[in-house]
C-alpha cells in the first residue's frame, strides 16, 4: 500500500492472531479460530466465520506486514486489518466474473440461436475462462500491497 493510499483504522476488518515467528518488518501470524462461529448475532457480518469456511478450520497462518515495527515476541496476540474495499473487491471477482462470464455467454450463444448442446458447452467453457481470471486476478492481488493484511495492534492481557 502507497502512503497515499492510507485506509483509516475504522474501515478495517479486523481479526485476531498469535505471533509465531519474527521476521525483519514482518511477522508470521496463526489466526486464532472462535470455536461458536454459529452461536454469535453477527454470524453473517464475522470475518471469523468467512476464513473458517474458506479454510475448513485448518490453523491458517499468514506473513503479514509490520509497518510501524512494533517490538513483538511469539506468542503476542496482535489484531490483524485488512481494507474492507480491498475484501469487497476480492469478494466481487470471486463471485461475480465467473457467474457474469457464464450468463453472458449462455446468453449470447442463446441469441444467436445455437442449439442447446453448444449453449451449455459455450456456457461452461465460459466459466471455466471465469476461473482461470480468477487466479490471474489472485495472482496480481498477492502482489499489491492494499490486499494484504497489517498489524493494527497489539492486545495487552
């Protein structure tokens, strides 16, 4: 992230994390899973509940950036951010290109008046060019700074 593309504090999603190594102006981070992912009122909102789903519970860690080298030790708690633009974007690729891209195509192959069987096909290789955007895309985003995680602070016990 540019420092003229600072996001303020207030529109980070936030998630907690227990350092596990040290390294220079970053720290390895293991996310710490919340066991009642179900049982809270902001289920649907809870950045929790969406990495458990995408990681299937496994422990995730994550090589996150310290931009103000805060004096760190294994085993500290620290909360993690991320841009809620830069989630939303992500988000947007995930979901909508492939979809839009087999719709679209379905479509227009439908317009044309193809038969059935060319449309489905049309429709799926069309997904399947949605998929290999998708990871272009993920391939890009793993290199901007704006999509990858900062330590915003440390929780004192």
């Amino acid at each position: 992230m540019m420092q003229s593309d600072f996001v303020s504090v207030e529109d980070m999603l936030e998630q907690s994390a227990k350092v596990v190594a040290i390294e220079k102006d970053q720290v390895l981070a293991e996310i710490i899973r919340a066991n009642s992912c179900n049982q809270c009122s902001a289920r649907y909102g809870c950045t929790q509940r969406l990495i458990n789903q995408t990681t299937r519970c496994r422990t995730s860690q994550v090589l996150v950036i310290n931009p103000t080298h805060m004096s760190l030790q294994p085993q500290d708690i620290i909360v993690l951010g991320i841009p809620r633009s830069a989630f939303l974007i992500v988000s947007a690729w995930v979901y909508l290109v492939p979809l839009l891209l087999l719709i679209t195509s379905a479509g227009a192959a439908s317009l044309l008046g193809w038969p059935e069987g060319s449309v489905i096909v049309t429709a799926l290789l069309a997904l399947f060019l949605g998929f290999i955007l998708l990871r272009w895309y993920s391939n890009q985003a793993s290199q901007n700074q704006s999509f990858q995680p900062i330590i915003l602070r440390e929780v004192s016990c």
